[in-house]
C-alpha cells in the first residue's frame, strides 16, 4: 500500500510540476506589464494573462513578446509591431487529447492559451510569421497590416476590416471571413482552402496563386479581383439567391474544375483565358462562346 501511495504522490507531484509551466504562461510579470504601459517598448516581454482591455498600445514594440492569454480587446494596437509574438499556447497533447485537467500520469495539463482581440484596432500591425491560428478577431481592424506569412488557420474574422492589409502567402485553412472588408489586399499565393467568406470583399484584391479549393464564396464580391492561377476548384459561388460576382475579375490560367458556375456574375471585363475546367465544371446557358477561350482537363481517374 505505501509503495502504491508512493507512486501515486510521485506521479501528482510530476504532474504539478509541469503544470507550473502551464500557469507560467497565463501569468504576466507586473513589472513587464507596468513597462509596456509606461514605454510601449516591451520586445520579448511576459505579458501571458495581461489584462489590457481598451489600452492605448498604438506604436508599441512587441516583437515576440508573450502574450498568451492575453485580453486585448478594444486595444488600440494600431502600428504596433507583434512581429512572432506568442499569442497561442496549446498543451492538449496527453493521452485523451482533452481540456482540463488531465489523468494522473499524463505529462500534460491539456489547457489552450489563447490572446483575445475582438474589435481592438491593429491598423498598420505588423505581424510577419505571427501565428494567429484560431484567434477571434472579430470587428477588428487590421486595414494596412503587414500579415506576410501570418498563420491563421482556423481563425474567426467575421466582420473584420483587412483592406490593404499584406497577407501574401499567409495560411487562412478553414478560416471564418463572413462580411469581411478584403478590398485591395494582397493574397498573393495566400492559403484559403476551406475558408468561409460568405458575403466578403474581395473588389480588387490580388489572389494570383491563391488556393481557394472547397472554399465557400457565396455573395462575396471578386469585381476586378485578380486571380491570375488561383485555385478554386470545388469552390461554392452559387447558392440560392446568393451569386457570386466576378465581374471584370482575371481569372487568367485559373482552376475551375468542379464549380458550378450557373448563376454567378460576370460581364464583358472578365478575363478567362487559359483558365481550366472539366466534365464537373457547369456554366450558364449562352457561355459556350467563352469555352473556347478555357482548356478542357479530363478529371484524372488517380
């Protein structure tokens, strides 16, 4: 019995002992906090759990700072520089994978920090190869912001205000977008396979190389977008009485494969030479004209 009792204390304290680096990471160092407030220059900083709500914090230096668990909503972040600032922190890798507290045994505390943003202002932000990935940005504003090979994947951006902002080669998998403002923004071979931007605007944006398979379109406004070889197969433009509109867009050399294209919009400005399409790709009546101007690619049996 002592020896069970043993291994049990010796497994609890193992087990505490790791989790200490769990609640490391949601607790700021005031002294840190007080020099961000102070200076605005707190490169590095500890500031997991920080509660900055509503602070001024326009033109401050954070490059990779610790901001795990963070509260930053209604900040005024704009011009500020969170260039690789930690902003999530995951430890749910143990035997079950859950949240909580994890089984006697497991070397994990099975927690997910997360930096909370929803309408802060983060124009002109740089946040090059910062990792965003299931953030809620909602009603942010991130308009002029450097997002250079930002990683967003899974993030919620409803409503958010992305004009102008650089996401060129950024990852936004499974992203939420819904109403979103991406007019004039550079997406530049950006990843937006599975993304959701229902009703979003994207008039004038760059998606040249862009991947935008099984994506979800409906409503939104591509009017003038360029998407010179971007990805959009199995891509969802038509819906009832929600079209898609893709007037004067450059769809140069893009894939079309698998789309229907029945009801979308378009006018005499949309570009489609050297776009491709096969068996599974439907246009509207009268459209047969255009074809000519498309290659055929047979769906491969592999």
């Amino acid at each position: 019995m002592k020896i069970k009792i043993l291994i049990v204390s010796a497994l609890l304290l193992t087990f505490l002992s790791n989790c200490k680096d769990c609640q490391a990471k949601k607790t700021s160092n005031p002294a840190h906090v007080k020099q961000l407030l102070t200076t605005k220059k707190c490169p590095k900083c500890d500031l997991g759990g920080a509660d900055l709500t509503n602070a001024n914090l326009a033109g401050a230096d954070l490059r990779e700072a610790e901001l795990t668990n963070a509260k930053l909503d209604g900040a005024n972040l704009q011009g500020a520089d969170l260039t690789k600032a930690e902003l999530r922190w995951r430890d749910d890798v143990g035997d079950k994978g859950k949240m909580g507290i994890s089984e006697i045994g497991d070397d994990y505390c099975n927690v997910t920090y997360e930096a909370s943003f929803k309408g802060a202002n983060l124009r002109g932000a740089k946040l090059i190869q910062t990792d965003l990935s299931g953030l809620d940005l909602s009603e942010a504003n991130l308009s002029d912001a450097d997002l250079t090979n930002a990683k967003l994947n899974w993030a919620k951006l409803n409503k958010v205000n992305l004009e102008k902002a650089n996401l060129k080669s950024a990852s936004l998998e499974s992203a939420e977008l819904y109403d979103a403002n991406l007019k004039k923004a550079n997406l530049q071979g950006a990843n937006l396979s599975l993304s959701r931007l229902g009703d979003a605007n994207l008039k004038e944006a760059n998606l040249t190389n862009a991947n935008l398979d099984y994506s979800s379109l409906l409503g939104a406004n591509l009017q003038q977008a360029q998407l010179i070889n971007a990805n959009l197969q199995g891509a969802k433009l038509s819906g009832y009485l929600i079209d898609t509109n893709l007037s004067g867009a450059n769809l140069s050399g893009a894939s079309l494969t698998s789309l229907n294209l029945q009801k979308f919009i378009y006018d005499s400005h949309t570009i489609w030479r050297g776009a491709y399409y096969n068996e599974f790709t439907q246009f509207p009546n009268g459209f047969n004209s255009l074809n000519e101007q498309m290659e055929f690619k047979r769906l491969s049996p592999f």
